[in-house]
C-alpha cells in the first residue's frame, strides 16, 4: 500500500512583477482557479516554480501565502518545494513552514557536490528524521548531479515511514519498472511520458506539466492508466505527445523549466506574466500565441474547460 494518494499532482509558477516583486493578488487568483478547475494537489518551489532562484525573505512570504490561500481554496495539503546547497537552509525552511502549519515537503539533494550513497542517507535522515509528523516527496533529478536508485529508495523507504512519495520526470523504462518492482510503498509521481509506462506496472500517480491546461482531461489520462482502459489510455497519450511538439516547436529553444510550465499556464490566465527571476531567460508572448493558436487548431480539446 503506498503512503500518498495517486492523484495528479501539479506545480504553480510564480507572477513576478516589472520591479521583480510577486504578483500577490495574481499569484492567490492562480492558486483559487487551479483548485476550482479540478487540480487541488499543488506545490509551490520545484523545478518551475522558481524555488532554486528565491531568497529566504521571498520563501517566507510565497510559502505564507500558498499555504493560506490553499485551505481557503478547499486544497489538499499545501506541498512546499525545498531547494539548497545547503542542508542547513533546507532545514531551517522547513521549520519555518512547519510554522505555518505545513507538514508536507518536497525535497532535491544539496548539489554543489555530488553526495555519495553515504551522504545522501544522511540528507534523508536529517530531514526525514528530524521532522517525524511531516511528510516527504523527493524530487529525483539529474540537476541534483545523480539519481537515487529504485533499490535505494526502497532501503530509505523503510528507514523513514515519513517519506511518502517520490517524483521523476525521465522517461526511462528500466528505471520507471524499478521504482513500481522496488519501492512500492511510495507513490511515484511521472510525467505524462513516464506515466504512460509505468501505469500499466504499478500504481504511480501523474505528475502534469503539459496536461495542466485541462486538469479534467489530465485526471482523465490518470484514469485510463489506473483503470486499464487501455484505448483510451492510447489515445490522449497521442495526443500529450502532440501538445508536447506544439511547445517545443513553438519554443524553437531550450529554456529552465519555469518558462514552459508559464507559458501553458498562461492559457487559462491570459494576464499571467512570463518572466523569470534573473538571470533566466523565458520565452516571449509570440511564442506564446504560436502553442496557443496551434493548440486551438490541432488539440483544442487540451485548451482549458
């Protein structure tokens, strides 16, 4: 039995002004209208929300904000993302949004040195071991210098019963039938490419990037997966990869990930800004008009409800 719901979990970028301040009433607006199109299992500070880039001033407002604005949304448990070189920081955020009434983390491995097998157990136990009544996601990335091993997720499942869920956005078949064969306890979250090859070998749950644009259509293709209904399965898989052509094609560039995830949420917040935290490039609003007129004519069925 897994330790999170298979549900779909999605990420909410962060509205920056022209002065580099947060958008505040945009950014709650966002994080209502996620939850009321159907996506109430959110996090804040991955990979696209920018949590690499903030600084602790900026982490304590937003992390306050998100939480608050969840439970007034009717959301899940606010998710709050945990990005540092330093194991340290990492544990003071913690216990500042444990402050706040947040006891649910998604954590990546320090990374100004790849950690060892040895120091990666240690990451683990500070974390999982020092908040016992919180629960943990890891991020498994290659940003992070390596990937932890769907064995060794299994031994750090049974060290920390705390650590609940994990997260990959690879598309790997030998590792993704790994994780599903070793670590079955966590819940594992994929990316519409990666779900579609492990759902039919475990119950993994859907990580949305390009599907976030229609949250009933993403819980639909987590539905064909969970149910077997294979067809049907097949189909949106089709047409996901489509929608993934549209906004690399549309892109013409490779960019962090924040500039993709605003731009495809920029479809239902028409006023959304696109710009990053600096010095990160994003992409411009003719790219935007370019995947969103593609959209309506090639895939309108993804555009939002």
């Amino acid at each position: 039995m897994s330790r999170y719901p298979r549900t779909v979990l999605g990420t909410v970028c962060l509205p920056w002004r022209d002065d580099g301040a947060l958008d505040e009433p945009l950014f709650r607006r966002t994080i209502r209208n996620l939850v009321a199109a159907g996506l109430p299992d959110l996090y804040i500070f991955g990979t696209a929300g920018e949590g690499y880039a903030v600084t602790d001033g900026m982490f304590r407002r937003v992390a306050a904000i998100f939480a608050e604005t969840m439970r007034e949304a009717g959301g899940a448990a606010p998710m709050v993302g945990i990005v540092s070189q330093s194991l340290a920081t990492m544990l003071e955020r913690i216990e500042h949004c444990r402050t706040l009434g947040i006891d649910t983390f998604q954590i990546s491995l320090p990374n100004w040195s790849v950690v060892s097998d040895t120091e990666l157990r240690r990451v683990f136990a500070e974390l999982c071991g020092g908040f016992p009544e919180a629960r943990f996601l890891h991020y498994n990335l290659m940003r992070s210098g390596r990937l932890v091993s769907p064995r060794l997720y299994a031994e750090l499942a049974e060290a920390h019963p705390n650590l609940v869920a994990t997260k990959y956005g690879g598309g790997d078949p030998f590792f993704i039938s790994g994780l599903m064969q070793h670590a079955p306890k966590l819940r594992h979250f994929l990316t519409e490419q990666g779900y579609y090859i492990g759902a039919p070998l475990g119950e993994c749950g859907l990580l949305t990037s390009i599907s976030s644009s229609n949250p009933a259509r993403a819980f639909e293709y987590l539905n064909a997966g969970a149910n077997g209904d294979w067809p049907r399965f097949a189909a949106l898989y089709r047409e996901l990869c489509g929608v993934l052509h549209a906004l690399l094609d549309s892109a013409g560039g490779s960019f962090v990930d924040g500039a993709y995830d605003k731009t495809i949420l920029k479809l239902s917040e028409p006023d959304f800004p696109l710009r990053l935290l600096p010095p990160y490039e994003t992409v411009g609003d003719a790219v935007f008009e370019a995947y969103r007129k593609r959209l309506a004519a090639e895939f309108p069925e993804w555009l939002p409800g």
